[in-house]
C-alpha cells in the first residue's frame, strides 16, 4: 500500500515552531517502472526512484527544490496552486516564466509558501510530467477549522505505456489524426499503484486529499457504504458539504473529511473511473475502472465494486468559501473561444478564437525584464503567437470562455483563485453551442465559489473573476496536457511595470539559459534592437488552403503518399529476392522507421 500518511499529532506540534526551511535535495533522471503490473516503462523519477516523493510544508515555510537534470532532455518544475507572491521566476512554465533547464543542469527554486491546503507539482516542460515526473505538495495548517483523527492523501492518475514524447510526435500531433482524437490511457492508478488495500480503524474521521495528477481524463470516485464531507477545494476552505461521489479533473483537489463505520467485520471498495464521455474510442485492453479498499479487516473478503447505473456527483459550483465574498466588480473582460481545427501541415491544434499558442524565442517573463519601460506594457511585443494580454495591476479581471468544441476542458490560472462566476450546462447537441450573453446571465451563486482550475462543459461556457494584485507572468491554460500541446493557453502579463520592480531573476536562471543555447533577451523574436520587430518569431502552421476541408486535404496526402509508395513498393519488388520480410515491407510502406546503419530498428 502506499497510501502515505501524515500524522496529526505532527501537525499539532508544529504549531509552536517558527517558520522554518525546508529543502529538498533532486536528480531527476530516467528509471524503470511498471504500477500497473502489465508493462514496464522508462519514467522520469527522483534521486533514483519513482514515484517521485511528496512534498510536505507548514504554511510560512521557505521550500527550496534544488533540482539536478540527469535526464537526456530539458525539465521543469511547476508548483501548481502556488500563487507566486513576489516570486514569479520560480514558477516553472518554460518559456513563460524561465528557459527549459538542459541536462547536466542545475537550477533551485527558492520561495516563501504563504497559504495552506493541498496542492501538487508537475514538469511543465512539454507533455514530461505525464512521464511519471509529479507528485503531492501538501501545506499544512496549525489552526485549520476541522476536527479529525488522521490526514492522509490519494493521487488519482491516467496512465500511458507509451512515452509522451513518442505519442505526441507520432500519434496525436500529425496529419494521421487529423481528427485531433487523444491518445487514449491503459490504466487509472492511485498513489500510482493499483489494488490499494487503506487500512482504518473504526469511528475514526480521516482527512483525505484528493488529488488528480494525470494528464488526460477526469476521474469520479466513490466509496461503498460511506459518505463524507467536502472541506476543501484547490486550497479554499468551504463550508462543509455532505457528498457521496466526485467529479474530480486533472488537476483538480478536493479534501474531504470521511468517518469509517463502527465496525470490524467487513471490507468496502472505493472505486475511481474515467469519464469515458472524454475518450474516442475504448479499447478492450483498457482499464478504466480502479478499485481499492477501506480495509477494517485484512482476514476478510475483498469484495468487487458494485455496478453503479449513473454518476451522481456533487457540482462543486454550490461550494460556499468559509471566507465570504461577493462577485467581484469586473474592470476589464478577456472573452475567447474554445476551437479545435486542423492547421496546413495537416495537424489538429487547439484556439483560443483564431490563435494557437506557440512558445515565444525567448520567455516572456524575461522579454517584460528585459524590454524598455515604457514598451513593456505593450502586448505587441510577446508575440503574435502568445495570446497576450497586459494586464493592470489592481483590476479585476473577467474571463469570458465559450467552449467551441464537443469535449470538456480543465482550465487552470497561475498565480491566482478565481471566484466561478457562471458556468453553463453542456450542450447535447454538437450544433448548438451555448454562449454567454452578458445581458442574460444565469445562475450567479451570493458568494461565489474559488479554485484554481475550473472545467469547462461541452458546447458551453463559463466566466471567472480574479483581482490583479500579484504582478508576474502568469499561464492560462488547459490542463489536459494534449491539449496544451496542441496550443490551448494565453499569458497574461499582469502590471509589468510593478513585475520589474518586484522580481529579480537569480543567476542560476541565467545560466540555464546559457547552458541550453536559449535567447534571454529581447521581444518574442529575440529582437533586442527593436522589441515590436517580430521577424523571424515562432508562429503556428500555415492556414488550410482555401476551399479544403481537414478531412479532404489529409485524405489526399494519404491518396498521393501511398500512390507513390505503391509505386516505389511495385518496383522493388520486383527487382528484390524473396527472402523480403514484413518487418521490411512495413519500413518501405512507412508504417515503421528504416533501420540505421547498425541494423537496429529505429
């Protein structure tokens, strides 16, 4: 079992100690692993081990990460639900915040925890932490409101066989999918195990942290014969909400408080489960259900889950924060919409309207530091390709999003809660997309819930609020790690006159920019002569040609690649022995690489 533990009788006593230092000492470097016990895989793991350990902090902590690379690949590390205050550099998003850290690198991040609950951290160096390289952050509370016995935590996860490196440039991102249809997960896991036997003890109130650390799929969980409380959601405390299942998506936490029964006699299942209403297609080999078990008594029976007809979850949208406020007044709106669509290489990306993200040359924390004064406040010079907005500091900022495409998105705000606003039902039907009419809102909760990632239902909308009181470059973005590969995420550059004033950049940033080869000055270019000069920028693809559909344009690549192929293949056949085998016809026709020199396969 490895469902970890922390004891509250640690917890009580660190309420008389100061704040103090906590360091944590990382090689991150690529190790075996197999937790689902059907297929063993390189992952990214930490100081030779996977999974990578938690980290544990009280609330006025200094946490320091200092991080060695051994990987044969750049890495970051993202604290996600950690607001930065004063400390943007060390929030991990490359090219938005710092350069990809290169192997045989060493960077530290180096900041001041200042809020409480359950948290985690992730590489956000491209689809790397779906590697395996994630774990919990839990921030413990000495005067937290609850009472209990014992606080433990669960990690929820997808799980892919396959490298995500590998899918993403050979099955997701390419004209052979050009429906953009994700690549689908083998397995769930919690505490990236399966069959997790949690031993309790009767009558005894646990308080368990919910985290969902995958890339992909929104899971629910449930426990048989139990029902708990809601405390906590993404680190706000809520008033206490009787609930009996969970819609919990990636990234996403919920902690809960759960009292087991008076009683020895028997076992029960807890189960999670993919919502399968995300998934294209379901392969017979996959796993999509997860059992453990509350464990009162190890000598009896471990019954199977029983066989549920709906998902009955409670909507985290009625949630109440213990700290009351009400909707915040809006100074500036940020509207945009969700669209997925095929760019002229053939490929599916994601929008935000008409713009798909592309990494600038140079991050664009570093482009506001960099920049004359008086052009940092122009958005121009982020990049035509960023989706930047500049904001003011001290405005409360709106953000409008209407959901033009058919599947359900988890969306997460660095450097911020948010208070939820509006969120729409789904649309059931593919042609008619709910958008929001300001002039017609719908339900406005009194004192409207807060988080940090916020889904997003099919066809429909939502509209968030946050107040622009912490100056750094901050990412908005799915979190469904395909989809922000494929390009669904804006930067919001948030006071920068203030951001330059407030932040300093520490060597060791410097210098794993140097070590990489990467640009640390100037506009979105690199330009450091004329910063609204982007020649030479990264942009997306080309548009289809007019007149083409996705579908039509890639069906005729296909049509004239195996044309000429078949030709190819025709002739030398005829002029091959046959000894020929299919491992060699399948790299003729292109549906494997050639071998290199040495004979191995690539």
């Amino acid at each position: 079992m490895r469902l970890s533990t922390i004891l509250l009788g640690a917890a009580t006593a660190a309420a008389s100690v100061a704040a103090k230092t906590v360091q944590y000492d990382w090689v991150v470097s690529t190790v075996t692993a197999n937790p689902d016990d059907l297929y063993e895989r390189d992952v990214v793991g930490v100081n030779g081990a996977w999974p990578p350990p938690p980290i544990v902090v009280e609330k006025g902590d200094r946490l320091i990460v200092n991080m060695t690379n051994k990987l044969d690949q750049p890495a970051s590390i993202h604290f996600h639900g950690m607001y930065q205050n004063g400390t943007n550099e060390m929030d991990g998003p490359v090219f938005v915040t710092q350069c990809p850290v290169p192997s045989g690198s060493n960077f530290i991040y180096n900041f001041t925890v200042d809020q409480v609950g359950s948290y985690w951290y992730h590489s956000h160096y491209k689809a790397q932490y779906v590697n395996g390289f994630r774990g919990p952050l839990i921030v413990k509370d000495p005067d937290e409101p609850w009472d209990y016995d014992e606080d433990v935590y669960l990690t929820l996860s997808d799980w892919y066989h396959d490298d995500a490196f590998y899918l993403v440039k050979n099955e997701f991102l390419t004209l052979r999918n050009p429906t953009g249809a994700e690549p689908i997960p083998d397995a769930g896991l919690m505490n990236d195990t399966q069959n997790v036997k949690w031993k309790v003890e009767p009558n005894t109130t646990y308080k368990l942290r919910i985290i969902n650390i995958g890339g992909f799929v929104s899971q629910y969980i449930w426990f048989e014969g139990h029902d708990f409380e809601i405390v906590e959601v993404d680190g706000i405390y809520v008033e206490n909400q009787k609930a009996s299942m969970l819609y919990v998506t990636v990234a996403q936490r919920y902690t809960i408080l759960l009292t087991t029964k008076n009683t020895t006699d028997e076992n029960f299942p807890f189960m999670i489960s993919f919502d399968l209403n995300m998934l294209d297609n379901l392969p017979d080999t996959l796993q999509y259900n997860t059992t453990g078990w509350l464990t009162y008594d190890e000598d009896a029976d471990f019954p199977d889950a029983a066989v549920i007809d709906e998902f009955d979850f409670y909507d985290d949208f009625y949630l109440v924060p213990l700290e009351k406020e009400e909707p915040w007044e809006a100074d500036t709106t940020i509207t945009a919409t969700v669209i997925m669509d095929n760019l002229g290489d053939g490929a599916n990306y994601a929008f935000f309207s008409n713009e798909t993200y592309v990494a600038p040359k140079v991050p664009t924390l570093m482009t506001v530091m960099s920049a004359p004064e008086n052009e940092s406040t122009n958005a121009w010079i982020y990049g035509s390709n960023t989706n930047a907005h500049v904001l003011e500091y001290g405005d409360v900022v709106e953000i409008v999003l209407n959901n033009g495409d058919t599947g359900t998105h988890p969306f997460h705000l660095h450097g911020h809660a948010f208070q939820v606003i509006e969120r729409s039902n789904a649309s059931d039907s593919d042609d008619d997309f709910i958008t929001y009419d300001a002039s017609n809102p719908g339900i406005i909760n009194e004192y409207p819930m807060r988080r940090d990632t916020l889904y997003l239902r099919p066809n429909g909308y939502f509209v968030i609020r946050f107040k622009a009181n912490n100056p750094g470059v901050w990412f908005f973005h799915c979190h469904i790690e395909w989809h922000l590969e494929q390009g669904l995420a804006m930067t919001l550059i948030e006071a920068p006159t203030e951001i330059r004033e407030r932040i300093t950049i520490p060597d060791d940033h410097w210098a794993a920019c140097k070590a990489g080869g990467y640009s640390y000055e100037g506009n979105a270019a690199a330009n450091t002569e004329n910063y609204f000069d982007l020649t030479g920028e990264a942009v997306q693809p080309d548009p289809l040609p007019a007149g083409f559909t996705a579908r039509g344009i890639v069906a005729m690549v296909f049509s004239c690649v195996s044309a000429f192929l078949g030709m190819g293949f025709i002739t030398w056949y005829g002029m091959s022995e046959l000894k020929t085998t299919e491992h060699e016809v399948a790299q003729v026709m292109g549906e494997i690489p050639l071998d290199d020199e040495s004979g191995e396969s690539k």
